[in-house]
C-alpha cells in the first residue's frame, strides 16, 4: 500500500518508513549492506511530483499561422522540436536521477538512527507508523464516481445526475465529470477518499448499506439511504465480494448467544458491536448482485 502511494503522509514519514524497512531486512547500517532499489522502499509518484509540469505551446488561433506551423513541422522545425523535446526529456530524467539519490541519501541517515533496532521492533514501529492513517485495514479500489441520485428520485423515472465536487455529501452541487476516489472497504465501513486526501469524504457502516452490485463487468452500483452511488472500476467482482464477506459476518456477529436466548426474545433493531447506532436491521442487508428499486 505505501509504496503504491495509497497511505497519505508526509515525505518525511516516507522516509522513515523506507529507512524501518532497510532495518528490518538488513538490521544496523553497513556499507556492505545490500541496498534494494528506491522505487522498492519509496513511492515512485512522490518523485515525479517534484518534477516541473512540462510547458504547453499555447494553441495558435489564427488559421493562417497554424497552416505555416504546419508547412515548418513537417521540414526543418519539425526536426528542431524533436531535438528539443528529447533534451528536455533528458532533463527530466537527470533531474529526476538527482532527487533519487537525495531521497536515498535521506533515507540512509535515518537508517543509521536506527542503529540496535532488532527486526520485530522496526516491524512494529513501520506498522504503528502506518496505522495512523485512518483507513489503515481497509482494502482501497480505483474507482471513478460516476453519477450520484437521492432517494426521492428513485423509482421516479429521474435521470441520474453526474457527480461533481467534494466534499462529498447528498448536498452536494452537480455537474458534468466525474470525480476519480478511492473506494476504501474496511471491517467496519466503506469510505471514499479523495486520493492523496488523509481523512474520507464519507464513510458508511454497513447498517446503511441497503443493497450493492454490478450493473456491468465494470459500473458498481451502491445504495445507502438517502442515496444511490454508480461507481466506474475494473474491480467491479473483487469489491461485491469483498462486500459480501463483511456483511456475512457482520450478520454473524449479530446473532443471539444461546444464553441469551433463553433468557430474553432479540431485538430486531439490535446492530453489531462498534456499528453506527442509525442503522437499520440486518435482515433488509441484499445479496451480493442485488439493487434498490
């Protein structure tokens, strides 16, 4: 997950992390050691974040002057920006080799820091480090959030509406777009995320979860309370699944001790221990592949 850049943090708790991990393969710091590759122990995106967005030309509107851009492209000026682009590729490239070898540099003085950690203590400080994120244990889907309708308009014949901006809640404004998420689902909930984003947009406990499932091999459809959610992703199988698990044992966890049995009738309203207290029974929770009306 961290090096796929879905944990959001800092570059220095990155780093910590990378150097935890060289602990924990290789213990103290030796010139000897062996050394993994960066991309193995720091996320890659976070270096070509720093890289500079390349320039655009900006676009030529009179049609005379884009037929003479033209005409010049195809002879010597075309050779020319070849020319530049491959420097300004080469650029990038050493650029991006000297903020490698900055990180790795970083990296290894914290590594030296950590000179005596045994390999179960460095274990467990890279996970302590990692369990501050709050969706720490959830599994995190890719997905794009297609297209959102409340409640009242179901059934109505209402078109759904394109999902726009964040944060996201049932009040918020519409447009055209849709908004790239990471669908995170956990023990307890599923939560959507702003990539990069430390804290969900929104999360829903399984007791508000009314029913879940594929439309197609890749639209996901979710429905909770207030509102339907259609979801774009090619994981539309892994995450049902996944879903299913969960609300099976969420179920199970809800049924009566038989001591419990014997000495009082269940309460129908009754959720799991650590669920959100407005949810609704678990006897309306669907299948997995089933959709609200």
């Amino acid at each position: 997950m961290v090096l796929r850049g879905y944990v959001p943090t800092s570059e220095e708790t990155l780093q910590t992390l990378a150097a935890l991990r060289l602990q924990s393969l290789n213990s103290d710091f030796s010139n000897h050691a062996p050394f993994p590759r960066l991309e193995e122990l720091f996320p890659p995106h976070v270096l070509h974040a720093r890289l500079p967005a390349p320039c655009h030309r900006p676009s030529t509107k009179c049609r005379g002057a884009r037929l003479r851009a033209g005409l010049l492209a195809g002879g010597l000026w075309g050779q020319a920006l070849a020319k530049q682009r491959a420097e300004r590729d080469q650029r990038l490239r050493g650029r991006l080799r000297e903020e490698g070898a900055s990180t790795m540099a970083a990296i290894v003085e914290k590594w030296k820091l950590l000179q005596g950690m045994g390999r179960p203590e460095a274990m467990a400080a890279y996970v302590a480090l990692v369990r501050e994120w709050p969706g720490f244990g959830s599994t995190l889907f890719d997905v794009d959030l297609r297209a959102v309708r409340l409640q009242r308009d179901r059934g109505s014949g209402q078109p759904w509406q394109w999902a726009a901006l964040t944060p996201f809640s049932p009040q918020s404004p519409v447009g055209a777009g849709s908004q790239r998420l990471w669908l995170g689902v956990g023990a307890k909930a599923v939560s959507l995320y702003k990539p990069g984003e430390l804290e969900p947009l929104d999360s829903f406990c399984y007791g508000r979860i009314s029913s879940f499932g594929a439309s197609d091999s890749s639209t996901f459809r979710l429905c909770v309370e207030d509102r339907d959610l259609l979801f774009e992703t090619s994981q539309v199988d892994e995450i049902a699944q996944l879903l299913n698990t969960y609300l099976v044992s969420a179920g199970a966890r809800r049924l009566p001790q038989p001591q419990e049995l014997a000495t009082s009738p269940p309460d129908p309203t009754a959720l799991p221990q650590g669920l959100c207290p407005t949810a609704g029974p678990w006897q309306h929770q669907p299948s997995t592949g089933s959709f609200c009306s």
